[in-house]
C-alpha cells in the first residue's frame, strides 16, 4: 500500500469531526471488535479475505452507498488492504486505515461540557479511541488540565484558542490503561503537576491533599481522597458545580478494585471504595455534574458530552441497593479481563522506567476500568 491508498488516523479523525461523508468499513472479525470506531459498519469478513474469498465483502456492500469514500479498517493495517482491489471493482473509491485500530488508538474528539453561569468553562477531551476521558478547565487566561491521555499538544491548543495558557494539571491517580501525558504536558508548558500523595511515584509532584484546593485564574477546584480504585485515588470538586471523579464513579459503574492487587488486598479496596462514595461523593448536592476518567464504549463526534448528574451516576452504580458486604462481593464477582499490558504502563506512570517513543502498541486495546452497577 502506498499513501494513494491510505487514510491516516488523523485524516479520518478530522473528516468525522467536520462531518464529512465517509464510510468507516470494520471488517474485523467479531472475536476482534472489543472497541470500534463510532459510526463504523461492520463486515466480518477479515478470515474470508485472508483465505481469498471475496464474496462475504461483496455481499456486506450490497446496500452500502457509493457517493462516500470507503475507509477499511483492520487490527494493524495490513488485512484491510486486501480489501481494496474488490471494494474498487464494485465502485467505491476505498483506501484502507494507515495502522488500523492500532493507529487509531490515540484518535480524539471534543465536547463542551453545560455548566450554570460563572463558572468555568469546562472542554471534555475524548480519547474516542480508548475511551479515555480529559478535561481542560478555563478561567480567565489560565487552564486546568485533568487526567491528560492525549498529545500534550493537544491541550496547549485547546488553551490557546479560548485564550488561555496551562498554569496546572492534576491527575486523579496512577492510570493502568495509558500513560500519562501529565509530566510531558509540565515540561511543554511550565504547569505545575498534582497527583494525590502515594510513595509510588518517583518523579517530581506537587501533592493533592484532601481537602487543599488547586488555582487557576479566579477559580480553583478541591481535593477529596477517594481511595478504593487505587489507594491514593482522588476526585476534584469544582466550585459545587461538577466533580471530576476519574476512576473512582462513571456514568455507569465504578472503578474496578483489583489492578496490581489480588486477593484480600482488592477486597480491602472495594471496601475502600464503597466508603469513598457513600462519605464523600454521594453526600454532594445530587444535581451536581459527574464527569468521569472513562467510557466504557467509543464516543462519536457529535459533541455530546460523555456526563451524568449525581443523581443519575448513583443510581447507575447500584450502591443505594447493596450494603457493604454485597458492594464488595459484587464487584469482586463481575471484574473484567485486566488490561492488556497495565504493569508496564504502571511502571512508566511511576517514572521507574521510560515510555517508549510509539505509544499505540502499548495502550493497544478496550478500556476495561469500569464495573457496571
């Protein structure tokens, strides 16, 4: 294949973000589509096309439109290109994913977030492609920056055109399923960087303490330790109007206990975790906004961000129906496959070990943090 043939992942991300016609092909094997890209259709026809068998794709095309370019997307790139010759027969001007979903693992798109008047504004981040949810928070000329999964320069963008500049980032903890853009976000921008207090990290941090609160421009957002996901977990509250929860609730589920621990240290954890909310997120006003670390499909472009009130997020986590013993036990029942190489990803979010200069095949792979309710 050459770049006649091809469509990188940014091409793709930039046409699905302005709307543009295109047909997004997955042709994958089911056993394969864990994640996919938003609005895609699928074929599974990837073990027919490596044993020459071209039928099933034509057949999958039959009611597909022509009008609109074909983007074939595999794992790695390699398989969607056999697909081409016989998606150009039928009419279709096809090119085929540069990388696959390998590639388009670090595709992003953003929302912005509806808060009442006064408050800053708040832009959701969404790593569409793994599901990794960020935020960049204004007020004034100076930006806060949560949980950063994406390129670094990304968000110094993002500032720049609301005419601000990153004075802080604040990480919700030690993420499993990506690395951190947090200390390559400093460097670029001179920002000071807050994680909660653990003795994991050996890079240089500022603390988030429960309870100090962390400036920017005239606003300033509040720590509150929220351990259970991981031991030094922590959530930021924003002038009583959201709360960035990272791991800790999602819009439909709470974060998983059990990531480099077993045993009775994962149900210590979820005990952990259960106290974290009914002590300290759950009493909160219930209208308040949550806006969470992850989704647990692919969001689309359509600017709708990925949110839910209080009130909706606990309902969702099915707390209220289960007292402690049962929280834990439920959780510790209905914990999802661990994710594909999250000790190395730990190791390098600790600073004990340097990431390496491609990222996509290490953070390859579905987000898996979320336990449904």
């Amino acid at each position: 294949m050459n770049a006649s043939t091809e469509w990188t992942p940014e091409q793709l991300r930039s046409a699905l973000d302005s709307g543009q016609p295109v047909t997004v092909l997955d042709i994958r094997a089911a056993r394969d589509r864990e994640w996919w890209i938003p609005g895609s259709v699928h074929a599974d026809v990837f073990d027919a096309l490596k044993a020459g068998d071209a039928a099933p794709l034509e057949s999958a095309m039959r009611d597909l439109p022509k009008a609109a370019p074909v983007v074939a997307v595999c794992n790695a790139g390699q398989t969607s290109g056999l697909a081409l010759p016989h998606l150009q027969r039928l009419g279709y001007s096809a090119f085929s994913l540069r990388d696959g979903m390998r590639g388009w693992s670090e595709a992003w798109n953003t929302a912005a977030v509806q808060l009442p008047p006064g408050t800053p504004q708040v832009l959701q981040v969404r790593r569409t492609g793994k599901g990794c949810l960020s935020y960049v928070v204004l007020s004034g000329r100076e930006a806060l920056v949560v949980d950063p999964s994406v390129g670094a320069e990304v968000y110094v963008e993002l500032a720049r055109a609301a005419g601000a500049r990153v004075v802080a980032v604040a990480e919700t903890h030690v993420h499993a399923d990506h690395v951190s853009r947090g200390g390559t976000l400093c460097s670029l921008t001179g920002a000071r960087l807050y994680l909660p207090p653990q003795q994991r990290v050996v890079t240089p941090f500022t603390p988030a303490t429960d309870g100090m609160e962390i400036p920017f421009g005239a606003a300033r957002v509040r720590v509150l330790s929220t351990p259970g996901h991981t031991p030094e977990s922590a959530c930021y509250l924003l002038e009583g109007a959201a709360v960035f929860t990272g791991d800790t609730l999602f819009v439909q589920g709470v974060g998983r206990p059990d990531l480099k621990a077993e045993g009775r240290e994962a149900e210590g954890r979820a005990r952990l975790l259960h106290d974290s909310l009914t002590r300290r997120i759950f009493p909160l006003d219930p209208r308040i906004l949550v806006l969470p670390g992850h989704a647990s499909e692919p969001l689309a472009f359509d600017g709708v961000p990925h949110a839910a009130t209080l009130a909706e997020a606990r309902a969702s986590a099915g707390v209220d129906a289960l007292d402690e013993d049962r929280f834990v036990a439920h959780l510790l029942r209905h914990l999802p496959p661990t994710p594909p190489n999250h000790f190395e990803i730990i190791r390098i979010n600790e600073g004990r070990v340097a990431a390496p200069a491609d990222l996509r095949t290490l953070e390859a792979g579905a987000n898996r943090c979320a336990i449904r309710g």
